[in-house]
C-alpha cells in the first residue's frame, strides 16, 4: 500500500512539474524570450530539460525522504556492498563451521554408538559378574560349612591321634622284634628261600579223600627227608606247619579235580635252621606236555654267529629251549626259573660238537621221554649242518 501512495506522489507531481514546463515552455515560445543570449527555440528547448532535471530531481528527493532504502541504494551503495561481502564471508564461514560441526555430530554419534555397544558389554559383563559373585557368595557358604566339618572332624581326629600315637608305640614295639629277627636271618643260616620247592609228587585223579590225604602225607614226608638232609637233623612231617583251611582247600580241590593234579609244597618264607617249619600247597593240573621224541625247538646258527662264541651259543639256545617249554606247560622251578637240567658233561660236548662245524648249523631240542608238566625236562640234541648233512 506504501509502495502504490508513492507511485501516485510521484505520477502526480511529476505531471504537475512537466505541465508547469510545459506552459512555461510555450509561453517563452511565444513572448520569444531568451536566455542567456540564446534564440527563443533553444531557450525553450533549455526550458524543456531543466523542467526534465527537475522533475528527475524532485522524484529522487521526494524518493530519498521517504524511503530508506532509495537513500542507501543512492549514497550507501559502497558500505552496502562492503557488508554484503562481510555477510558473504560469514556466511562462507558459518557454512565451514556447519560442515565441521556436522563432521564432530557424525564423529560424535559414532562415539555415542561405541559407547552404547560398551555399556552393552559392560552390562553384560556386569551380569556375569554378579553371577559369579552369586556362585562365589554359594562356595564361601559351602566352604563354610566345610569349615565347620572341617573343625568337628579335627576335634574327632585329635581323639584318633592319641589312638594311632599309643598303635606307634606297639608298631615301633614290633619294628624292633622284626628288626631283631631280620637281623636273626641274616646271620643265620637260611636252609630254604621263600618259595622254594621243599618237596612235590603227583596225586592221580578220582581218589577218595582218604587216599588224597595219604598221598598228601607221602609228598609231607618226603619234604621232611629233604628238610631233614639240608639242616642235618632228623624231622618228622609233623615238624612242617601248613595252615588248615589252605590244606582243607587243597583237599578239596583234588577231589573236585578230573585230571592229575601236580602238589607243591614250597616255603611259606626263608627258613632258618632251627625255626618253625612253614609251608604252603600249591596245587597245578598234571598232563603231558612233551612224549619222547617231540621237538621242542629248532634254530639255525651261521658260522659267523657261532665264532668264538660256541659256549654262548649253546647257553642261549638252552634259554630258548626253557621259555618255549614254559610257555607249552612245564612248571618252572620258582627259584631259578629253569624246566629242565643237563649235565656239564652233556653241555661240554654239544660245545665241542658245534666247533665242528666249518658253516652255518641247525641246532635242534627233543625230549628225552615222555615228559609231563611237573618235569623235569630231559633233552637229546642233534646237530646237523645246515643242508641237511
């Protein structure tokens, strides 16, 4: 509306200004006026554009006292574009800080992101934590009650410590007396070694027990004879202790048995002259292990084997020839572990026999007779070169 009352100001004063220079105008042009020496025609002329300049003039003044605007767009054009490129370069700045503050809000949320995902974690492990504490707080509870035990059990351990005390005394007692008695074995004189066989026989099968009992007292008997040969005092079988439900059970066993059984009776412990006799059964099934004849083994040794060594290799032929017929069946002697003897005589002339030999010999093991598991195994070797010749 101010802009519409302006407009009409100025249409109205500039139509009364062009008519005063109009009516001006035309009555120099017909008094013939001049000015400044001028013709009347260039003098209306003159006329004509001052009225121009005029009403030029009067619309910017009326312009400039109304409107602010008009008075900076006339006289402040200058300071005007110095503030609008102050207000550019702000600008340009404000955006840079915008972009930067963009930048530190991104950074910021991803901050804020890992932050959130730790304090997830965190909770997390918060919980585990307080689940552990909750197990802890269980254990110190369960421990407690340990401990309690753990006192009552000690006030009842500290009455048993007394006992075991009063037991150490009677064990150090009864160390003393078995230090006094192993001393007493070994400066005695040890006729049998523990499980050593004092004497065996074989029972057959299907007797009455009368009969096991007697056989039983012969294989007793003989035991005492051999007793009686290494200590140089007579015994009688009375003289050998064996405990009663083992010899009832033994008893029993060769009555129950199909098949022969083979009778040991081997010291319980070492025994020294003069001592109490003790003994043990130990009872195996009897049956034939080798018949005469039978081979037992055969080995092939080459002449570079053989050398010098002959005595060796006979002795580890013979240590052949004893596990093969162990493992068959032949009862070892518990001592010594051998199943069979040979005379030094025999042994010597195998020797000699094997340094006959030039090349490469078989070495083989028969039995000497029907030989049944409670042995002894008898051999007869033969040598023979190893083509057969």
């Amino acid at each position: 509306m101010y802009g519409i009352t302006l407009i009409f100001v100025l249409a109205v004063v500039g139509g009364v200004i062009a008519f005063i220079g109009d009516r001006l105008g035309t009555r120099i042009g017909k008094k013939k006026l001049s000015i400044f020496g001028l013709r009347p025609r260039h003098t209306a002329v003159i006329v004509t554009i001052f009225t121009g300049i005029c009403i030029t003039t009067v619309t910017f003044g009326i312009m400039a006292a109304v409107s602010e605007n008009v008075r900076t767009a006339l006289f402040g054009m200058d300071r005007l574009n110095a503030m609008i490129a102050d207000t550019r370069a702000a600008l340009d700045f404000t955006s840079g800080e915008l972009e930067r503050a963009k930048s530190a809000q991104e950074q910021a949320s991803g901050e804020l992101k890992k932050s959130e995902e730790e304090i997830a974690r965190l909770s997390g492990e918060q919980e585990d934590l307080r689940a552990e504490s909750d197990r802890l707080s269980a254990g110190n509870r369960a421990l407690m009650m340990e401990k309690e035990g753990l006192i009552s059990l000690n006030a009842k351990l500290s009455g048993e410590n007394e006992t075991l005390l009063a037991d150490i005394h009677t064990l150090g007692v009864r160390a003393n007396t078995l230090r006094e008695n192993i001393l007493s074995l070994r400066e005695g004189n040890i006729i049998y070694q523990a499980g050593e066989i004092i004497a065996s026989g074989i029972i057959p099968a299907s007797l009455s027990h009368d009969e096991i009992e007697r056989g039983l007292a012969g294989i007793a008997q003989l035991g005492t004879r051999n007793i009686s040969a290494r200590d140089g005092e007579n015994h009688t079988d009375q003289d050998i202790w064996i405990y009663g439900p083992e010899y009832d059970a033994a008893v029993r066993a060769i009555e129950e048995s199909p098949v022969d059984m083979i009778v040991r009776i081997v010291a319980a412990g070492n025994l020294v002259r003069g001592d109490e006799i003790r003994a043990s059964i130990e009872l195996y099934p009897n049956r034939v292990i080798y018949r005469n004849g039978e081979l037992i083994i055969a080995r092939v040794y080459t002449a570079e084997a053989l050398g010098n060594a002959a005595e060796q290799s006979v002795m580890a032929f013979l240590r052949e020839v004893n596990a093969a017929a162990s493992a068959k069946g032949i009862l070892p002697d518990p001592l010594r572990g051998t199943v069979g003897v040979i005379e030094g005589a025999e042994f010597y002339s195998l020797v000699q026999e094997l340094r006959t030999h030039a090349g490469a010999v078989v070495i083989s093991a028969y039995a000497d007779g029907d030989t049944d598991a409670m042995g002894p195994l008898r051999l007869k070797f033969k040598i023979e070169s190893e083509g057969g010749t």
